[in-house]
C-alpha cells in the first residue's frame, strides 16, 4: 500500500476540512490572551462571512438587552457623601490634610466606575441614573466641610469633570430634549443643576466642567435666563443677611 503523502494533507487542510476537534480548539483559544483572540476572531470573520455575521448576531443581542436595561449609580453618591463628611471627620485638622489625597483618588475612582459602566448604547434610564449620580457627588465636593473637603477641592483637575461631560455625549439629540424636559417638571431640577454650577465657579472648581456640561444640556440655549434667576436669589439672600448688631437689613 502506497504511504499518504504529508503534503497533500497539509494542501487539504487549508481548503477548510475540519482536521481538530472542538474541543482542541475551545482550549487553543482560552490559552490565548484577549488581544490575540480578538485578533483571530477579526481574522476569521474578515475571511468568512459567515463568521461575521454570528458575530453580528451576538452583538445585535447584546445591545438590545443593554437598551432595557435599567443600572443605578446612587450607591457611589452615598459612598462620595461617607468619605467626604463622616469617614475622618473624628480626626485632626492635620490628619485629615494627610487623608486629602486619599478621599480625592476615591471619588475619582468612584467617576470612572460610572463612566466606565456606559456607552451609547445603554438605554435612556442608565445614562439618567448615571449623570445624577454624578453630579450628586459633585455636589457633596462642593459642600463638603474641615480640612478635608477643603485640599479635595484643591485637587480636583480637568479629568472629573470630563467625566460628566462625555456622559451627556452619550445622549442624542432627542434624548437630550427629553432630558431637559424630565428635569424642568423635577420640581425644579434643571435649576438646580445651574445651581450647583454657579457653586462650583464660586470655589474656582472649574475641572468639575459644570458650565460645560450646561451648555451641552442646553443646547446653548437659555442658560443666561438660569444664571440670571440664580443672580436674583443670591440678591435675595444677601438682603436678608443681618447687620453688626444682629437686626435683619431686609426689616429695616
């Protein structure tokens, strides 16, 4: 009997006979690193289309689940609230200026977990979930009180508020309307949101983008009106301020 030649073999193989089990390959591929595997993947799916297409089909499927899905952030808000008032409220002045840098690289991990957890593909309610949250914890820096809420303020940098800003990014146009219409009937909220934007240009925190992510949310349009209301409250409050003798200047 003639021997098969190797060769030939070799020649079939690569017109697509199937020469290694499944299994072979399944474990080929978790040997590999991610990249590596990706790498094959593309590969193959550059050479069949048929490949490409399963792939397609997966990713179709995984989008649509992550457009119903509905995550909420409100956890790190509470967690930025804990560090930032009670955590080392029992220590020194001193102490907490040690700590500063700690709290600060908390709640800037806290920033690109919420960030991180997005893309434009999740649904209306996640991207929501995920800018409140965000500038909730903006809220509690802002506010926050000792020596420690005052050297995290010294540190915050660009990168926060990018943070904010490339989630607002991730809302269409229509999206972005329904947003300023679902936070004008929130007793107020888009006011609010001016607010604590005028707060954070009060303590010169401008990495905290807030005017930034205003205009986004605007559209440019109307925010003059929002810094204007909050002008007229401010003159407001100072007009109730009392005087050196304890007498409120607005009963006067």
């Amino acid at each position: 009997m003639a021997a098969s030649n190797p060769k030939k073999r070799s020649h079939a193989d690569t017109l697509g006979n199937r020469t290694h089990s499944e299994a072979d390959i399944t474990q080929w591929l978790k040997s590999l690193d991610a990249e590596t595997q990706q790498g094959l993947f593309t590969a193959a799916a550059l050479r069949h289309p048929d490949a490409a297409a399963s792939i397609k089909v997966k990713y179709d499927h995984k989008m649509a689940r992550e457009a119903q899905k509905v995550i909420v952030f409100s956890q790190y808000a509470s967690e930025a609230s804990y560090i930032l008032n009670d955590k080392y409220s029992h220590l020194s002045g001193s102490k907490q200026y040690d700590k500063a840098f700690n709290a600060g690289s908390s709640i800037e991990k806290m920033l690109r977990a919420i960030s991180y957890a997005l893309d434009e593909h999740h649904s209306f309610g996640t991207k929501y979930n995920a800018h409140e949250a965000i500038r909730a914890i903006f809220e509690e820096v802002i506010s926050a009180g000792d020596t420690l809420g005052s050297e995290v303020r010294k540190n915050v940098d660009s990168s926060w508020g990018e943070y904010l800003t490339g989630i607002f990014e991730l809302f269409d146009a229509d999206d972005l309307d329904l947003l300023v219409v679902m936070m004008k009937e929130e007793e107020f909220y888009l006011d609010f949101f001016a607010k604590t934007a005028k707060e954070a240009k009060g303590y010169c925190l401008d990495g905290l983008q807030m005017d930034e992510a205003l205009d986004i949310l605007l559209g440019g349009e109307d925010e003059e009106g929002f810094e204007d209301e909050d002008e007229d409250v401010q003159d407001e409050d100072e007009d109730d301020e009392d005087d050196e003798y304890g007498n409120s200047v607005g009963d006067k």
